[in-house]
C-alpha cells in the first residue's frame, strides 16, 4: 500500500510539473511577445498633414542617424544593417540581422514587413557608445554569428538629421520618421506600427486604407530606409 502511495503521489508531482511548465508556454503572455513592425516607405516631402492627421504627442524627437556599410553594400544585401543615432546627451548604436524565417537568436527579435515582405529581425543596441568606437564587442560577437564582418570596410554615411512623431492611425499606435540625407537625396520616410502578428493582415489594410484616404504617396520600392539612402545614392541597384 505504501509502494502505490508513492507511486501515485510521484505521478500527481510529475503532472504537476508538466501542466505548470505547458501551461508557461502556452500562456497569453508568451503569444503576446510575437509581434510584428508594419512599416511603409513614403515618397513625399511634405509629412505636416499626415502629422496633424496623426494628432501626434507634443513637438517631433530630434536626432542624428549615422549609417554604416561598405562602398559595395555587401553586408545590407545579406540582412545586416549598423546604425548609430546620437542626441543631445546620448549615442546609441544598433546591429540587426535579419532571416526569412524565425529562429531562436540573441537580442530583440520580431517580425518585420515592407509590403508583401516579412523578414525575422533581431537587434543588439548598445547606449553610451562613441562615434570614434560604436560598437561593442557583445555587438560584434552578435553580428559575427551570422558572417564575419570586416570592420575596417564600414563607412559612415551620415549624419542626418532625423525628427520622430508619435500618434495613432486608423486606431493603431504608430510612428512617423523622416530623415534628411542632404540635397540630392528625398527625405527618408517611413510610417511603422507595431501589433500583434495575428492581427498583422488587418492592421495592415486598415492603416493602407487610411493612407491612400489622406492622399500619402507610398514608394515604388517598399523596404527600409538604409535600402532607399543607398538606392539614391546609386550604390544598391536590384
């Protein structure tokens, strides 16, 4: 009798620990954490009515963005992209990798979305960094677990100016960003929502629906805009 007791009460342990461990990966916080970015490339230099349109939060954030690659962009190409954004008392800097499909890979990850296109992206940002040394060795190691990255080859192109609003979209949280990479180069563009990936299908033809109803012009080509500075400097052809 005392044998079954055992056995039975390390049965009920045993169910227990399972149920509590299927039960964490099932939870709503875990389908939560899979979010996407929405984000589209617009191609008009007048952004003050879609800003009054969005009834953004107080005056538009103000920042530097410096981008990184080689004369050859051989490293966007491939799905890695550097970045550096200083403001008044701070400089952050960013390496983020990119996949077709998702995986199990250090720093934030999410699914990403120009047009049709989803790409899984994970980023390693790092604060108080240098222009002089952007990156730290964490953020090295990062990036050279998918290639080995030439260093020394990585330009700087930029600074530019960047402003950021925030506000809402055919009821969406969203972001709007411009940058202004000098004469010669459009501004930089790009509207973003961040949702739930089952909700993804939706938000995205409600907000373009929303768009194309205020009349905002959308880019030809639908991707970052790291691809069109490159583009309109004639160092990324298709």
């Amino acid at each position: 009798m005392n044998l079954f007791f055992r056995f039975s009460r390390g049965v009920d342990v045993l169910a227990m620990v399972l149920g509590l461990a299927l039960g964490l990966f099932s939870s709503d916080s875990w389908g939560a954490e899979v979010r996407i970015d929405l984000q589209w490339a617009i191609c008009q230099a007048n952004v003050e009515s879609l800003v009054s349109h969005l009834g953004g939060e107080g005056p538009a954030k103000q920042s530097q963005v410096t981008y990184f690659e080689t004369e050859s962009i051989d490293y966007l190409r491939r799905g890695i992209s550097f970045n550096l954004k200083s403001k008044k008392d701070s400089i952050e800097t960013s390496v983020k990798v990119r996949f077709s499909s998702a995986r199990d890979f250090d720093g934030d990850c999410e699914w990403d979305r120009y047009g049709q296109k989803e790409r899984y992206s994970c980023d390693f940002s790092e604060k108080d960094r240098s222009a002089d040394s952007p990156w730290s060795k964490k953020q090295i190691a990062f990036a050279e677990k998918v290639e080995k990255i030439d260093w020394k080859r990585l330009k700087a192109f930029g600074p530019y100016p960047s402003k950021a609003w925030k506000g809402e979209l055919a009821g969406y949280r969203v972001s709007l960003d411009r940058v202004d990479a000098g004469s010669g180069v459009s501004p930089l563009i790009e509207l973003s929502a961040k949702v739930d990936y089952s909700e993804r299908e939706r938000a995205y033809s409600e907000i373009s629906a929303e768009l194309v109803a205020q009349k905002v012009k959308l880019c030809e080509h639908q991707e970052s805009k790291a691809f069109r500075l490159f583009r309109a400097l004639g160092l990324w052809v298709d």
